[in-house]
C-alpha cells in the first residue's frame, strides 16, 4: 500500500513535469510565431510604402512609371474621382445581387 502511494506520487510529479514542460514549448513556439508574423508584417508595411513613395515621387516628376494599365500620368481631376466613387458604388451593387442572386439559388435548391 505503502509503495502505491510513492508510485502515484511520482507518477503525479513526472506528469505534472512533462505537462509544464509541453505548456513551456507551447508558448515559445507561439511567441516565436507571433514575432515572424510581426516582422513580416512589418517588411511587408515597408516594402509597399516604399513602392507608394517611388510612384509618388515619379508622378511628381512626371513620369508616368504605374504598373497599374489604367494609370494615367496625370493627377486625377475631381470629374474623374467622382466618377471612379460612382463606378464603385455600381460595382458594390452588382454584388450585393450577386450575392442575393446566390443566396436565393442556395436557398431553392
């Protein structure tokens, strides 16, 4: 009876190391991939602000250096911003029917 008690006690003591041990790696390995996140998070921040100053910079200087095919060298003039908020504003409700439309031949079938 004796030597049960002892084996259980150090049954408990191995399981409760191994456990802390399990939990320890656990949460390193977590913060290790929060911080890889993290930085590559930031890398990626910099890397588009980076490419945000050098069209800035070259629309500045007036050249024309987008990648985008329907830049223009030109700032857009206040016509075209409101025409670029209405075609926005088209597409969102070409897809709230969309999804309605979906939605419906979901629900029927």
């Amino acid at each position: 009876m004796l030597q049960a008690f002892f084996v259980g006690r150090a049954l408990a003591a191995a399981v409760s190391e191994k456990t802390e041990h399990l939990v320890s790696d656990g949460l390193s390995q977590l913060g290790k991939f929060d911080a890889e996140q993290r930085e590559n998070l930031r890398r990626f921040t910099e890397e588009v602000m980076a490419r945000a100053e050098q069209e800035r910079a070259a629309a500045n200087a007036g050249g024309n250096t987008a990648t985008s095919d329907t830049a223009t060298s030109q700032p857009p003039s206040e016509g075209t911003t409101e025409d670029l908020q209405a075609t926005i504003d088209n597409l969102r409700a070409e897809i709230a029917q969309a999804r309605a439309a979906i939605q419906q031949h979901r629900q029927s079938s």
